[in-house]
C-alpha cells in the first residue's frame, strides 16, 4: 500500500498521516493526485465539512449574515402566504354574498318610490327583497340629559323585519323587529352605535332617547361583514319600524335603500333590469350594485400592496446577499494561512473554491431555510387571527429556499475565485 508523505515542518520533523491530509482537504475518498489540474474531486462529506468549517468557528458572524436573507425570504413568503389566504377568504365570502344587491337612488340624499319593495319582489330570479329608509335630522342619546348637539353621528333607520334574512345581519342580544314590536317605541343597536352608548347587554331593560322618545332596546347586532357594511353602514345605525316612523317622525314611506337577494346565477341579469324596475319613468335616477365588484376592486387594491411588500422583501434578500459576500471576502482574507497550507499539501484551486463556494451555500440555504419557516408562521398567524383558510403557495416555500440558494451562489462566487487564485507561497507568507 503506497504510503503518502508530507513535507517535514520547520520545527521538528514531524510528518502528517494520510488521515491529517483528508481531514485538511487535500484528500477525498476519491482523490487519486495532486495536481493542480482541478481533475480530483471532494466528497460531499468532506466538502460539507470544509464548508462548514467557517460557520462553526464564527458563530455569531455566520448568524448575522444568514439573518439578512432570513430577513428578505421571510417577507416574501409572507407576503405570499398572506396575500392568498386574504384572497382565499374574499372568494368565500363572495361566494356568500355574491347575489346580494344593492339598490339606492344615483343621487346622495335621494329617495325611491314607494313601489320600489313591491315592485322588485315580482321580478322571477328575486327570492327577497327589504327596505330601509333614512330619518333625516333624528339621533339618538343615552338619555334626555345629553346636549343634542352630542350626536356622535348615530343615525336612525326605519327597517323591515325581514332585514336580517336578506341583508345577512344576525342578532348578538335580544331580537330583532317584528310585526308586532315595529308599531311601538322599540330599537335594534348596531354593533358600533351599542358601543358608543355603553350597552353591552341586555340583561336588564334599557331604553334610549330618540327624537324626545323613549325607546326600549330589544336588540343588539353583531358586526355587519363584508361589502353589505361597506355600502351601508348598518353598525352605526339605530334600527326602528316603519310604523312607528311614520307616527313620531313623520316619514312619507320613501325608501332609501334596497337589499335584494337573487338565484346566484341571475345576479347579472336582475342587476341589468333593477333600474328601470325601481323607477321606470327614470331608470337613470337608480344605482344598482352588487359584491363582486366591491370584492374584486378589494382584491386588486391588495394586489398592488403585495407588489409594494414584494419589492421591499427582494431589496432585504440583495441586501442579504451582499452581507454574505462581505463575510465571506473577509473570511478569505483572515483564512490564507489556512488557503495557503492546504494548497502546499496538495489541496488544487478547485477545491479551495468549492469550499469557499459551498461556505457560502450554507449560509444561504440557513438563512432561506429560517425565513421560509419564520414566513410560513407569520402567515398561519395572521390567517387564523382574520379567520380565513391558511393557504401558502408552494412557489413562495420551495421558491424561497431556492432564492436564497441562488443569491449565496452568486454572492460566494467573487470570494471563492479570489480564494482559488492565491498562490501557496503567498498565501504561506502570513503564516
């Protein structure tokens, strides 16, 4: 068996075992010279071990650079994973309120004709319809006491009881108006006018002050979602009969608003004959709007701010990418003595720049890999705070770790190459 000898040390005369070699670099389990014509080759063992040599002796300065495109990673797969779970939840909740339609007069301010309700119940596609009509210079306070300029933009509603069925709200205390309860002097609270007078509950009987009334409380609504609270907001309303509207308040029976529920797959049509169903001497006096819309414009306003955070998270991953170029340049120059050893023992510049390289990888694939992870629990979070399905694309997770595979490869090249090129006597020289 050939025996491999090294040159005798300066101090003793000691020589280095075939084991010493291997371990410096020299040697792979499938090396079979030394020249330096780049011919033999590293194991992946031993090149794993060389590129983590950096890493473990500079613990903190390998933590540092890895966090910068930790950093970069993290948001993209955030934005990502975020971005379409939110996307995920407004479908559905399209797909819940898809064929709600929202009619109100073109005008601010403006009434419908009183045959708006009965008219647009014979349309066929229609399944419900309620009104609901705006009492102009009427609010509401906690008591008699209140000055009447404290509004605190509480606004009075006169409903229909079938306003919950159609409009989607639903009843957190209490119950809502009936036929018999819309004669008298009742009110339902939306969630924000509750809020703002300081009923919480309805344990014990609570009135409030309505245009000199008193009304009793018989209900509070839960918060209104989606595109129905975003065309009206029915969370800063106080809800009374129409009866009882028309006996204290004097209201002419005009209503201000329409919800309509329709078969889903005649959303379209219904929309298209509303107007002039509402209003036939004067179709374009009539605003006709439904959810999709609404949702879609919500989908693309959060579209552009994905783009926004993207970028932001591309700028950290170079900015990432040149912390690692950075390190490695310096660990070049603090390491020649070592650059220099292993190549007077035989190491070629193929290996020294694979081990350079590979340093650099490592460093990239730490980072992608705990920004991967730290965007993925980001998303989870968040999605399950807002309640919606988490979803996170395989590109932001498998594209992650390969984006920072990438900038590490080519942030390692500068430094591994400059590495390769120093010659043993040198590099020996700062020995």
């Amino acid at each position: 068996m050939t025996r491999v000898r090294a040159c005798d040390t300066d101090t003793g005369g000691s020589r280095l075992s075939r084991r010493d070699l291997q371990r410096a670099g020299s040697l792979g389990p499938q090396s079979r010279q030394f020249r330096d014509t780049g011919a033999s080759r590293l194991s992946a063992r031993d090149l794993l071990r060389a590129g983590s040599l950096g890493p473990r002796t500079r613990r903190v300065r390998a933590a540092l650079s890895a966090l910068g495109i930790s950093i970069g990673i993290a948001a993209i797969v955030g934005v990502l994973g975020i971005s379409q779970s939110s996307k995920s939840g407004l479908l559905a909740e399209l797909g819940q309120l898809g064929n709600l339609l929202t009619v109100q007069s073109a005008s601010p301010g403006s009434e419908l004709p009183i045959t708006a309700e009965g008219m647009v119940s014979r349309i066929g596609p229609v399944t419900s319809v309620t009104e609901m009509a705006s009492l102009s210079s009427t609010y509401v306070y906690r008591n008699s006491l209140v000055p009447a300029i404290d509004t605190s933009g509480i606004s009075v509603t006169a409903a229909d009881p079938t306003l919950p069925a159609t409009a989607g709200a639903t009843v957190a205390h209490g119950t809502f108006l009936n036929a018999a309860t819309a004669r008298y002097p009742a009110v339902v609270l939306g969630a924000e006018t509750a809020s703002l007078l300081g009923i919480n509950n309805l344990a014990h009987p609570t009135q409030v002050w309505i245009g000199g009334y008193w009304f009793t409380v018989t209900g509070i609504l839960n918060p209104v979602p989606g595109p129905v609270e975003q065309t009206t907001p029915i969370d800063a309303m106080a809800l009374i009969g129409f009866p009882i509207a028309e006996q204290d308040f004097a209201f002419d029976g005009h209503p201000t608003q329409l919800f309509v529920r329709s078969l889903p797959s005649q959303v379209s049509a219904v929309a298209a004959v509303l107007p002039a169903t509402v209003n036939p001497a004067n179709p374009a006096a009539v605003q006709a709007t439904f959810p999709t819309d609404i949702l879609q414009a919500e989908i693309a306003a959060k579209g552009a701010y994905n783009g926004l955070f993207l970028g932001l998270g591309a700028v950290a991953l170079l900015a990432g990418g040149v912390g690692i170029a950075n390190v490695m340049v310096i660990s070049v120059l603090e390491r020649r003595s070592e650059i220099g050893l292993r190549r007077a023992l035989g190491a070629t510049r193929r290996h020294i720049a694979e081990q350079f390289l590979a340093e650099a990888l490592l460093l990239s694939a730490l980072g992608g890999l705990g920004g991967t992870i730290a965007g993925a629990a980001a998303t989870v979070i968040y999605a399950l705070s807002q309640h919606w399905q988490v979803q996170i694309p395989a590109l932001a997770l498998y594209g992650g770790i390969g984006a920072a595979l990438a900038i590490g490869a080519i942030a390692g090249l500068y430094p591994a190459t400059r590495a390769a090129r120093l010659s043993p006597t040198e590099a020996l020289r700062t020995v």
